[in-house]
C-alpha cells in the first residue's frame, strides 16, 4: 500500500472495501499496532489513534481477525475472552462481568464458561473471537470480515450485538466484508481502497464518501474489483448450462472412466458419526459421479465431522461408508478409513475448513505441486499443473511465498487448488468460498462446476446460498442434536 490518506471521526462506522489483495488487511493490521517494526518492511507517513502512535495505544483498539484460531489461545471459552481483559489489568470482579456480557451478546451465554474451546465449531470460534475484543470496550473496533464462517444465524447474532455495542457506546467501528449488504444498515461512510500501478502518483484511496455516493459513483468499479454489490447478478453454473459447458481446466482430469452416472461412488450404510460420542445416527446416502451435494446447517450440527468420516479420516461410530468396488484399491477394502495415505490419492480428496492444516510445502508453487507429484507426474508436469491453477485462483503473484503468510481468503483458495490438482474423484470441501470476493468466489464456482463436469463427485460443506443455487446442488440439511 502506497499514500494511503484518510481521518476517521470518534463515533464514524466505516466499510473498508477493495478487490482482494489490495490491502485491507494490512490496513486493518496498521490501524491495530500490530504491523510490524522496520524490520518486518517499510513505512513512510504516520498512523495515529487519538493523537498516539497506533503501536502505542494499547488498549484503545480491538482487532476481530479473519481467521478466529489466530486469535484463540487458551483452553476453557471463559479463559479465552477474559484473557484481553487479564492484559489490560481490569479489576478480576469487573473481567467476569465483562465475559458474560459479550458472550451473550455474541450468542454464547448458554456454554459453560468451562467449555474447551477446541470443541466449539468454526462459526463459534469466530464468535468468541469478537466476545474477547467486545469485552476489552474498545474504543475503536476492527472487524476483519468476522461473519465470513458463520451460518446466517449466526450472521445475524454477530450483526446484531456490533450494532448493539457501537449503539449504545458511540464506538468507532472498521469493518471489511466482500458481503456489503450485511454492514449497510450500520456504516455511514465507504472508503475503496485500490491498486495503482508502480510509479503511478495515485493514492491507495480510490473512492471515500456516504455509501449512496460511493456506490453510484463506483458501482461498477467495486464490482470488477470484486465486491458483492447489492443486487448484483449470480451466474449459473448448473449442469447443462451455457456458461458450465463453457468451463474447462486445463491440465486436470479425473479418472472417472470406471464409474456409472447411476450407481454410487461413495454411500453411507446405517453410519453413525462423531468424535466418541454420535453426533448423528442412522444415515443411509448414496453420492453419484457428476453431482455436487451440499452439506447445510447451523454450526455445531456435525457437518464438518460428517464431511471428515467421509474422506476417510475419521472413523465411524457405528455402520460403514463405502466407495464403489471398482474404485477401492482391493475389491475387499472399500471403507477409506481403512486406507493408507497415498490409497486415499486420486481417489478422495479433502480441503479442510482451515486451509493451513493441509499446508505440506514451503513454497505456494510446490503446495500445489505436491498431489500431482505424489501421483507419479513428472516435476514439469506437476508444475504445468500447479501454474494453471494458481492462475486460476489468483493466486500466480505468490508462487514462492509461503502458504502461512497469505491472508485468509488466498489460504482457502490455495488449499481448493491443491486439492483440485490431484484430481480426486471424490472431491470433500468444508467451507470452499470462505472469504472470497465475487470474483474469486466466481472461478472457484467455475472450478467446481468443471470438476463436476469431468464426472467427479464434490461433498460440500457450506452456508453459501449463492454457491448452492449456482450449482444447482442437491441439499442435505442437518439439524443440532439430530440425525442428517
């Protein structure tokens, strides 16, 4: 980011948007103290929060991260949202006042305060992500895309208790979102911000007004940059349409020549699933070559340990997920929990709902390169393979950097391509679309959709309306505390 100029007034709530890449999250970064000194990079200008150097003002700002896991540090939910308080010295009678209040503000209050926090799903880790920065009172609140995991409940719970507390204390707020429409009814000011080409005098600040305004002006700018502009058109990939026979991937071919459209290629007999305990029982599905199946719900229902047992890295309850015979690596071996590593290759693939616990290599490049290499391609192949994708996804301009040092969304999109180069003909997905803009939430739909096409069978796990409508999916919905 480069002349980067704007002042926020005490009270102001700010939409910060841009195409993805274009900084936000540094912005957001900067405005937390968090950045980094001089030896991490190069700064010019000054950042300041009421009047203080923004590395200096502890305490004032309070930072909602895309990804909650970077923000969670210990063990117990009461421990973790009380720990900002803890830093800042607040009396231990006023911390638990504190805690309860922003738990239930974020739709918490029923855990037990004792609770682990490696037992809550995605959606409430990001939900006592933000208890633990309401609970510090702020007086400037950063929210990095924090409703981008969640169901739409939950959506509405973390909309509602932001407008609640910025409400009812004047706070300051910052939010970046791709999703505009979720933030409209709380922002009074859009700042874009933008790439300007090397040497070129513009500042990072393309457009800076009341919404309307910057909405009328900039429409179809934020639109090509990637926005979710209200009212804006879904394509339509279903199977058979113009715009999906139009897709291809280049250098990418399931192995599907032993399946039949008809007959299942992966089914769940009488399965019962769970981490110990059965979180849904009795389930009888059949998932067909060429399909896209949708996995829906709210958080906690099961569908990510569900989508796990049937990539086969987790092991039933009770009953049996089985892959078609002619596809098993023996005629006698068709549970994929029973299979090594490297059977699993080609044959199912999983991209995990966070993205860095399948990261494998140093490089973003040879991230991608890894299942085609483990497939027997040769290092030029596997590269062909690895370049096409990250085109694809956006992702060329970070070939040689490491996978942990991109943000959230370019994460996501990096463990889809990986996973995507091995070409599976099971394809499992938690969360494909996790913080992506339109434009690149519409090559990974396209992605999907060409998968498909070439007959694979894609499980996905998601809360993405828009995605399941573009792809026409078959739903299979989940309920908490209940069978599939």
């Amino acid at each position: 980011m480069r002349a980067v100029d704007f002042t926020i007034q005490p009270g102001e709530r700010v939409l910060l948007l841009g195409a993805s890449g274009a900084g936000k999250s540094t912005m957001m970064a900067g405005l937390a103290g968090v950045l980094g000194g001089d030896e991490e990079g190069e700064q010019e200008g000054s950042l300041t929060i009421d009047g203080v150097d923004a590395r200096e003002a502890r305490g004032r700002v309070g930072l909602v991260l895309q990804d909650p896991d970077s923000q969670i540090i210990l063990e117990r939910l009461g421990d973790d949202a009380a720990f900002g308080c803890e830093n800042l010295n607040v009396p231990r009678e006023e911390i638990w006042q504190r805690v309860r209040e922003s738990l239930n503000l974020v739709g918490l209050g029923d855990l037990d305060l004792n609770r682990s926090t490696r037992h809550l799903s995605g959606g409430q880790r990001q939900r006592l992500a933000l208890a633990g920065v309401l609970a510090m009172k702020p007086g400037l609140l950063l929210l990095d895309e924090p409703t981008a995991n969640l169901d739409p409940e939950g959506v509405v719970e973390v909309h509602d208790a932001v407008k609640k507390v910025v409400e009812s204390t004047g706070q300051t707020m910052v939010v970046v979102e791709h999703h505009i429409d979720v933030w409209l009814d709380m922002v009074d000011r859009v700042i874009v911000l933008g790439r300007p080409e090397p040497g070129s005098p513009a500042g990072a600040v393309i457009a800076d007004g009341k919404p309307d305004e910057v909405f009328a002006a900039m429409g179809d700018v934020l639109a090509s940059g990637g926005a979710w502009v209200p009212g804006r058109t879904i394509p339509d990939y279903r199977p058979g349409s113009a715009a999906s026979q139009a897709v291809r991937v280049r250098n990418v071919t399931a192995d599907t020549s032993q399946t039949d459209e008809h007959t299942p290629v992966l089914s769940c007999r009488n399965l019962s699933f769970g981490r110990g305990s059965a979180l849904g029982t009795g389930i009888n599905l059949d998932f067909y070559p060429g399909e896209v199946t949708a996995l829906m719900g709210p958080n906690g229902a099961g569908k990510s340990t569900f989508a796990l047992t049937l990539a086969g890295l987790l092991p039933p309850v009770d009953g049996q997920v089985l892959i078609a015979e002619n596809l098993a690596p023996r005629a006698d071996r068709r549970e994929p929990i029973t299979w090594k590593s490297r059977e699993l290759l080609g044959r199912i693939g999983m991209v995990f709902q966070e993205p860095e616990h399948q990261f494998a290599a140093n490089f973003v490049r040879d991230e991608v390169a890894v299942g085609p290499k483990s497939m027997g391609k040769t290092q030029e192949e596997a590269y062909a393979i690895a370049d096409s994708m990250l085109e694809r996804m956006n992702l060329t301009r970070f070939a040689q950097a490491n996978p942990y040092t991109l943000s959230g969304g370019e994460k996501r999109r990096l463990s889809v391509a990986s996973m995507l180069a091995a070409a599976p003909q099971v394809l499992v997905m938690d969360e494909p679309t996790f913080g992506q803009d339109f434009t690149t939430w519409t090559e990974m739909v396209k992605l999907i959709a060409a998968i498909r096409d070439q007959g694979s069978c894609v499980i996905m796990v998601t809360h993405d309306e828009a995605l399941v409508n573009a792809l026409s999916a078959r739903r299979v919905m989940f309920q908490e505390g209940s069978r599939a």
